[in-house]
C-alpha cells in the first residue's frame, strides 16, 4: 500500500470515528430526547475529539513504522553494499577523483611561466602543494556519498581505514613539497596536526552539506569549497566559478561507481 492509499484510509477512519461517536453519543442519550445547544455543543466537540485523536494515532503509527521500514532498507543496503566493496576499493575511489580534481584546478590556476629553473620547480612545488587540499577534499566527497548510504559510516572501519590511507597521503605529499616550497622539512607532529585539523574542518563541511539538503537559500558545498579555496588560492573561486558543480559532478562519479558495487552484491 502506498503512503497516499494509507493516508486516504487514515482519512476516511477518522470520519468514520467522528460519525459512529456522534450516532453513540446520540443513541447513549435516547433518540427522543431533546437536547440544548450546549449539550448538542459538546456532543460534536467529543466526537471531533474522537476523530482528531484517531487522525493523530494512525500518523504517528504510520510515521513510526515507516521510519523502522526505511532503517531496515537502509541497513541492508549498506550490508549489501559492505559484502563487495573494500576499504581499499574507497581508497581507490578517493584518490580517482583526487587527480581528476587537482587536474581540473591545475588548468584553471595556471602560473607564469619564466625561462628560470628555479622558478619551474617553484611552480611544480605550488602546484603539487595543491593535491594535499584535493585529497582532503576528496574524501569529504566520497564521505558524503556513503553517508547517504549508511548513516554510521563515519564510526565503520571501513572509514577508518579510508581516513588514515587519506591522512598518509596528506602527510606525504606536504612533507614532499614543503622542501621545495619551504627549503625546510616538517616535523612528522607539525605534519599530523596540520593534515588532522585539515581533516577535521573537511568534516565540517560534510555535515554542512546535509544541514542544507532542507535549508532554502543554502550552498551545500560552502564550506568544503571555502576549505579549499583557503588552502589553494584565494581565487579559487574567481578563476573556476563552476567549483560547486565540479564537486556535484565529483559525488554524481563517486555514487555511480559505488553503486556498481551493490549492484555486484545482488548478482
């Protein structure tokens, strides 16, 4: 039965209580009884009350069971999904779509170009110093995704997983481009920290972009792409104004290539 026949039916008791209180009411006091006006009065008021409370009964039970339904659905569908895909499969997903992104940005933030070595490995420098954002980033992206898909994501080790292979990669590529950018190397501490609050500002943004989904007048990718414009270029956003709809074009990749993975699962 669906939720419209449900809610009809849901209508139609609750009209039905009114009428059958209403005959009771009336039958209870004698048919050839002469009622006032207040006693007609608080017969239609009781009965309204019967069929309001009927109404209100029926939806919250119907709220609740569907609710209960829906867990279950979205329960077996992340079993589902768990029985074939891997950490290392999520790992792989991310670091896709982490080259596609940096790609993109690369060609959107070009820099000059002079007949120096030195400044050639600047320019590498900087532009390598990017791919550390782009994975943070990233994993915001495929974090989303999966949520959609299982709500306890976040506490599965599958995400732990994920999360450490993504905080490595942070560590290793900043560590390599802070010599060049930097002419010094990073403590592994002050290489933690910063790909950790990194980490966790990314977070942010990921709750920011379910906080929207019933928000008028809301950027769900706002903070993610404030993140990234802070780590890469202040104009970030001037020079790739289609950034939000890089990153829906990156979750629509990313969900299409999870969902092959339930779909293998149902073979």
């Amino acid at each position: 039965m669906t939720i419209t026949q449900i809610q009809r039916v849901r209508n139609w008791l609750a009209l039905g209580t009114i009428i059958i209180s209403y005959a009771l009411q009336i039958y209870s006091n004698g048919l050839g009884a002469r009622f006032s006006v207040g006693e007609v009065l608080i017969i239609v008021l009781n009965s309204l009350l019967a069929g309001i409370l009927t109404f209100a009964v029926i939806t919250i039970a119907v709220r609740f069971f569907t609710k209960i339904q829906q867990k279950t659905g979205d329960d077996l569908l992340a079993d589902d999904i768990y029985k074939t895909l891997t950490p290392e499969d999520l790992s792989n997903v991310c670091d896709d779509i982490t080259d596609e992104l940096h790609q993109i940005i690369t060609n959107s933030l070009p820099l000059p170009e002079f007949d120096s070595d030195l400044v050639e490995d600047m320019n590498q420098g900087i532009v390598g110093s990017w791919l550390t954002p782009c994975t943070a980033f990233c994993y915001g992206i495929v974090a989303i995704c999966m949520l959609k898909r299982d709500v306890n994501f976040l506490q599965t080790s599958d995400n732990r997983y994920l999360r450490n292979h993504v905080l490595e990669k942070m560590a290793k590529q900043m560590n390599k481009t802070s010599l060049v950018c930097k002419s010094e190397e990073n403590t592994n501490r002050e290489l933690v920290d910063e790909v950790t609050a990194d980490l966790k500002v990314v977070e942010h943004g990921v709750v920011h972009y379910f906080n929207c989904i019933n928000e008028k007048n809301c950027v769900p990718y706002a903070k993610l792409v404030d993140y990234l414009t802070m780590k890469v270029h202040r104009e970030l956003k001037q020079n790739l104004p289609e950034i939000d709809s890089v990153a829906e074009n990156l979750l629509m990749r990313v969900d299409r290539q999870i969902q092959n993975f339930g779909n293998l699962s149902s073979r």
